[in-house]
C-alpha cells in the first residue's frame, strides 16, 4: 500500500472516529429527549433515530471497504494461511499419486511376471 493510499486511508478511518463520537452524542441526545418530563417530541425522536441508523450505515460500509483493502493490499502479517494450505494440497496431489502408483504397481507386476513366466517357458529346451 503506498503512502497516499495509506494518509487517504487513515483520513477515512478518523472520519469513521468522528462519526462515532457523533452517533453517541445522537443516542445520547435521543435519550435526554425520552428522559423528557414533559414527554419526547416525535419529530426528534425521528429525526435522530434517522441520523443514528443513516451513520451506522456509513461506519459499517467504510470499515467493510477499509478492511477488504487492506486484506487485498498486504497478507496479514505473519499468517501462515496460505503457505499451509498450498502445503495441504500438495500433500494431497502426492497421496494421490502414490495411490495411482500402487494400483499400476498392483496391475503391471503381476502381469509382468506372469509374461516373463510365459516366455521363459516356452523357450525352455526341456519343451522340445
């Protein structure tokens, strides 16, 4: 990730901060407002209600978006995932190359000698 990416990258991420901040002012305004003596005025109640959820949409969507760049940028540091996994695939194509030896090992050699057998004893001079 280069340097611009990663200021624009960190700018993001301190508006995500603000906008955190300013959904508890929002929640806490919401409740200050239903604490009311004299009862919550609906409109407010929407209108922040309407704030809140419209933030939290916004703090989900760039955190999704900062965290699949960030993973498509760099490999988690010291994660062994992927050279784990390639290693388990190998391990698996090897199995399964010793087993279609061992079932070629099982079908030829048998032949094998079965023919050699055949052929040493038709040219065996006892036979004449």
């Amino acid at each position: 990730m280069d340097s611009q990416t990663q200021n624009t990258s960190l700018q993001r991420l301190q508006n995500v901060e603000k906008t955190v901040v300013r959904v508890l002012e929002v929640a806490g305004g919401v409740m200050d407002e239903l604490s009311n003596p004299t009862g919550p005025r609906k409109e407010f109640i929407n209108n922040h209600c309407r704030d809140f959820m419209q933030m939290i949409k916004d703090i989900q969507f760039t955190l999704r978006n900062e965290i699949k760049s960030a993973c498509e940028y760099r490999p988690f540091e010291k994660s062994d995932y992927t050279c784990r996994i390639s290693n388990e695939i190998c391990l698996s194509k090897l199995e399964h190359i010793l087993s279609q030896l061992d079932l070629i090992t099982q079908t030829i050699i048998p032949q094998y000698h079965h023919a050699h057998d055949s052929t040493a004893s038709a040219s065996s001079p006892m036979d004449f």
